[in-house]
C-alpha cells in the first residue's frame, strides 16, 4: 500500500480513505434489493410484489452471510498476516479463500434451485396467497441463477478493499447497481415483465461486479499475486478464515431469523390485529411493510457497516505490528462516527415516516400507512443504539477477537430480538405490540457489547505493559 502508511499517517486521513469507497460500496449493494422493492412497488404487482420479495429476501441475505463468511474473514487473516510481515501467509490467505467462496456459491445455488417450495415455506410463502406466492416463486428462481455471481463478487471485495484499493472496490459494486437501476424499469415497464424482470435485472448487476472484480485479481493486485501453491486449501489457514468471518456470517443470519419469525408471526396474527379504522392488517400489508423497513434498516446498517469496515485494515494491521495506541484512536473515531449517523438515522424515521414509506409505492390503504409508521417509529426506534453495537461487532472481529464478535453479533438479533418477539406476540396476539422486541433487543445487546469492548481493550493494555 505505497500511498498509505497504516502505522503513521493520521487515523482521520485513513479512516476515511478507506472507509468513503466502502461505504458507497455497501449502500450500493444494499440498493440490489431496495431498487427492487421501489420500482416494483409502483408497478401492477404494488404490495403483493413487495410482499413476495419480503419473502425471498432472507434467502439472498443467507448467500451474502456465507460469502462475507469467507470475504471478510479472508481481508481479516490478510491484514493481519502483512502486519506481521508474513507475506507468504497473506497470498496463501486470499487463494485458500478464492477457493471456498467457489464452493460455498454453487452449494447455496443448488439449495436455492432444488428446495424452492421449501425456502418459501420457511419465510411466510403462503400458497393460499395465490398472487403474493407466484410472484415469490418466479423471482427467487430468476434470483438463484445469479447467485454464484453474487456470492463471489461481493466476497472478492473485501480483500480488494484490504489489498488498498478502496475505490476499485466500490467502482466494481457501483458499476452493477448503477445497471440494475438503469434496467429494472425497463424490463419491469417498458417490457411487462413485472416481479421476473427485478429479479433479471439484478442477476445482470450481479454478473457485472464479479467480473470487475475478478479483473482485479488477474491484473491489478498489489499486495499479493496468486499462484497454485496459494490455491492449496491449508486447514490451518481455513479455520482461521472461518473464525474471523463467523461474526460477519452470524450478523447477516440474524436478519433472516428477524424476518422470518416477524413474517410467520404476521401469518398467524396479521387477521387478529385491527387497525384503527376497524379493518385487521391482514397478511400482505404487514409482509409489505416489514420487507421496506427492513431494507431501509439494511441501508443504515451497510453504511454503519461500511464505516467499521474501512477501520479493518488499519485496526488488523496495527494490532498485527503491536501498535495498540493506534488501534484505541481508531476505535473511538469509528465508534463516534458511527454514533452521528445513527442519530441521524434516528430523527429521519421518527418524524419522516410518511416520506420514507410512499419512495416504496402509491395508493397505499389506510392501514398500510398506519402500520408503516409503526414499524418506523418503534421498530426500528432503537437505531442509534444499534448501529453503536453493530460497529462494536465489527470492530472486534478487526482486533481478532472472533468469539467475542460473533457473540455480540448474536446478542441483539437472536438471544434478545428472537425470544422477545414471539413472547410478546404469542401474548398480545398483535402485529403491533411485538415491533416493541427490537427495542429491548437494542438496549440489552448495547449493554453487552459495552462490556465486550472494554474487556478486549484490557486486554489489548495488558499486552502493551508486558
């Protein structure tokens, strides 16, 4: 990295040389799904359509877990194997990786094609939702052959990212979402193909980041070259990669375990729940509606995401060449960056509500809008203390310390979010009163990762003074 000294140039500067490219890069992966969501929402197909991509949603959420599983493990053991001045273990590092992505790509691809029925089932596809179901089934068939692409595109970007190019990272994702922006309302409009041309249109997007940046590897590294002794999988160095991505997999699961217990929960009380124009929520509006929130939480979390990865190489780096004082600084810029946003993030879904739901679609009903503000003023209320605990997560997989980020990145979505929403709906029998669970998560999982944190810092102090 000859433009960047990670051990002395100012953390501000770096931070936001690799951060800026990572965050776009995030945001425009993130928009894969939202693009979707908006222009099918002011398409024929409006809430069903959203509904049945709510449904799918999960599923590309899954193959993105098991992809980071291996990319940001990989930038990870990278980082910290050139701080160490270990550059044969760095090589040996991406080409281990390269070859576990293949695999893992084409597993979830053939899972995705063969237990299409079953993947619908688990996530709220009710066949009795005749119109709702069909779409869901056309697009996550569509979606599934564009996986391997997928999957290897956005882990190859990780590691493009640590070998210090930030900017080609981001221009290799930038360059796919900017086609699938350009071609979903062609093939949705101007084709008639509705929910099935999102899903093309995407699949193209997807093709297109895999090959800039597999561009990157045949020609444009920096820190590495790859070679076949490189591409021999060592159990060593595939362990370590799966220990350091675990926390970035299990936070990427903890959304399809949010949305599927929010979306079976809606099947069995959205017909309880009435609204107050006496009329029940039904199934398809709260489906709808979780599925935009969702992916509007998913923008805020990619930016959170995008700023606590741009520390990574300089937090791995540093921590690999002993330099702990420089790992704090980089910490406390990240963790106060981040709490900026989410208050921003905050004041835009407690007063704009409105604004936010009608970008997804129009001739919203009455309970539509009523629900969408609930879902944006209490589920997604704790924000700010869920970008602070994501970042956490983030930053102490960059320190190297796997269990403790992989245990708060289970913390807030799956031992306290879980548990609380299916008690709180199995008790009130409302789609509205259990969107209260996400905001007990956020405080109880802050408290803990707090706690992780501080002892990760003793120990990092601990290791300074001996």
């Amino acid at each position: 990295m000859k433009e960047l000294d990670l051990e002395h140039d100012k953390i501000s500067k770096l931070v936001k040389k690799f951060a800026i490219p990572c965050v776009i890069s995030m945001i425009v992966a993130a928009l894969y799904n939202i693009v979707d969501q908006i222009f099918i929402g002011w398409s024929e197909a409006g809430a069903f359509g959203n509904a049945a991509t709510n449904i799918v949603y999960p599923f590309t959420v899954i193959a993105l877990a098991f992809s980071l599983l291996i990319g940001d493990g990989m930038a990870a053991l990278f980082n910290l194997s050139l701080g160490a001045k270990d550059k044969k273990k760095a090589c040996k590092t991406i080409g281990n990786g390269i070859i576990l992505l293949i695999c893992i790509a084409f597993i979830i691809t053939i899972i995705g094609l063969v237990f299409n029925r079953q993947i619908l089932y688990l996530f709220g596809g009710n066949p009795k939702e005749i119109q709702c179901y069909n779409y869901a089934k056309s697009y996550l068939t569509i979606i599934c052959f564009g996986l391997p692409f997928y999957m290897i595109g956005q882990g190859l970007n990780a590691s493009i990212r640590s070998d210090g190019s930030p900017k080609y990272a981001m221009i290799a994702t930038v360059i796919g979402a900017l086609s699938n922006i350009i071609l979903d309302p062609i093939f949705i409009f101007a084709f008639k193909m509705g929910v099935s041309g999102a899903a093309i249109a995407t699949v193209i997007g997807q093709i297109l980041t895999f090959v800039f940046s597999l561009y990157y590897y045949l020609k444009k590294t920096k820190s590495f070259k790859l070679n076949k002794p490189s591409m021999r999988l060592n159990n060593t160095i595939c362990k370590q990669i799966i220990s350091l991505g675990l926390a970035s997999l299990i936070t990427q699961l903890a959304i399809v375990i949010i949305i599927a217990v929010a979306n079976n929960l809606v099947c069995k009380y959205g017909y309880e729940t009435i609204s107050s124009s006496n009329v029940a929520y039904g199934v398809v509006t709260p489906l709808a509606v979780i599925g935009i929130c969702m992916k509007v939480f998913g923008i805020v979390i990619s930016i959170i995401v995008g700023v606590s990865l741009g520390g990574m190489p300089i937090i791995g780096y540093n921590m690999g060449a002993g330099n702990t004082d420089r790992v704090k600084q980089t910490i406390k810029y990240i963790l106060l960056t981040n709490l900026i946003i989410g208050i921003i993030a905050f004041i835009l879904f407690e007063f704009f509500p409105s604004f936010i739901i009608n970008i997804f679609g129009h001739k919203n009903t009455f309970e539509y809008m009523e629900y969408a503000k609930y879902c944006l003023n209490i589920f997604l209320g704790g924000i700010v203390l869920t970008c602070l605990t994501k970042s956490m997560s983030i930053l102490l997989q960059s320190m190297g310390s796997s269990y403790k980020s992989t245990l708060l990145a289970l913390s807030r979505d799956v031992i306290f979010f879980v548990p609380s929403i299916i008690l709180i709906a199995n008790l009130t029998h409302s789609v509205v009163s259990m969107l209260w669970s996400a905001i007990i998560a956020d405080i109880l999982a802050f408290i803990t990762g707090i706690l992780l944190l501080q002892s990760e810092l003793k120990k990092i102090n601990r290791r300074k003074n001996v």
